[in-house]
C-alpha cells in the first residue's frame, strides 16, 4: 500500500482551494465549475477529486481555511493580561482582512449561500459565536480592570463592536471606492471612542 505523505496530501489541499478562491469571489459559488478549479489548479478532475469529493467541499474548506490559527489568536487574546490591548488587537485582527481584494467577495458569497446550506450556516454562525465570547468576555473584563466605560452591557457591546467589524467587509465588497486599509485607522479610532469617551490613539493607552 502506498503511504500518504501527510505535508505533501495537505499541500496540495491547499493549492487546490488556492486555485479555486479567485473563481469564487469573482464568480460566485453557482457559476464556478470544477472544470474551471481543475485548470486554475492544472490538475485533472481525478486528481482534484481525490482530494476533495465535490466543489461545496472545496468551497468550505476555502471558508475554513485559517480556523486553526484564528482560534490560536483569540485564545491568546482571552488569556493575556491587559484585556484593553487585547481587545483592539482582536477587533484589528478580525478586520484587516477586508483590505484583501478577495475576501470580502468571499464573504458575501458565503453568507449567500449560507441561506440555501444548514451545514454552512452552522460554520459561520459558529464562527461568529465565537468571535462574540471572545470579545464579550475582553469588554467584562476591560470594564472590571477600569479601561472602558462600566455602564456599557458587555453582549450588547460586543454585538455593536461586531457590526462595525462587519461592515468593513460589506463596504468593501459593495463600495468600490471604499479603502478597507485606510479605514482601518478610523474604525479603531471608533471603537476607542465609543468605549472609552476619548480619542486616544491606538495602542498609546494599552502599554
């Protein structure tokens, strides 16, 4: 029996959802083929499917791509000893991926097709269940060391943190003119103000 390189079966998984993220953000999940995955990938339909069983799996792992490191990063977020510092660093980490031309596409795409996919919809609500502890349990914490304003409800705050990070990508996707990296600045400068009252500058208060 063969043996399975492990690096080498995971790098090519990779370079197969590589191939196929420029086709769904600029084409959309429907309209992309896997006729079209195998030649961005320069392999065979046999091959391709020898990794992947059909287009939604690829489109998945896509979406899921970062998962490992994402939960690594907001971990280290929860477990850090200044949770002010932490809590920009997460709302900057959560949206300087909108400045990526293919991601907010991506992004939109998935919420659309999440409508039409339970297992879809799970994932990304999951996601975003996630995303929602981490930062309300950084603003209970925050409140409790004196860093924001302790009159603002920790859940229903997060859920506003949320939509702001949010419509980074919305913007991004819809508004051609709109620069998701020159706007990062002000989005942090926003939520700055907005929980604590004052326009200090990013990172200059959590040291």
């Amino acid at each position: 029996m063969r043996t399975i390189d492990p690096a080498k079966h995971a790098a090519r998984r990779q370079h197969i959802v590589q191939a196929a993220c420029e086709l769904f953000a600029t084409q959309g999940f429907e309209r992309t083929t896997t006729a079209q995955i195998c030649k961005a990938a320069g392999m065979s339909s046999g091959n391709v499917f020898h990794y992947f069983p059909n287009k939604r799996a690829i489109f998945l792992a896509l979406l899921q791509d970062d998962k490992d490191d994402k939960t690594e990063r907001l971990a280290r977020a929860t477990a850090g000893a200044d949770p002010w510092a932490a809590l920009l660093d997460v709302v900057e980490f959560l949206a300087a991926p909108a400045a990526e031309p293919l991601t907010p596409p991506l992004v939109m795409e998935a919420m659309l097709q999440a409508h039409r996919d339970p297992e879809l919809a799970g994932l990304l609500s999951q996601d975003s269940t996630d995303e929602h502890s981490v930062i309300t349990e950084l603003l209970t914490k925050a409140a409790a060391a004196g860093q924001i304003d302790p009159g603002l409800d920790p859940d229903h705050t997060a859920s506003w943190v949320m939509a702001l990070i949010a419509s980074m990508y919305t913007s991004a996707a819809t508004e051609p003119s709109f620069d998701p990296a020159g706007q990062l600045p002000t989005l942090l400068l926003i939520v700055q103000r907005f929980l604590r009252g004052e326009p200090s500058e990013h990172r200059s208060s959590a040291g």
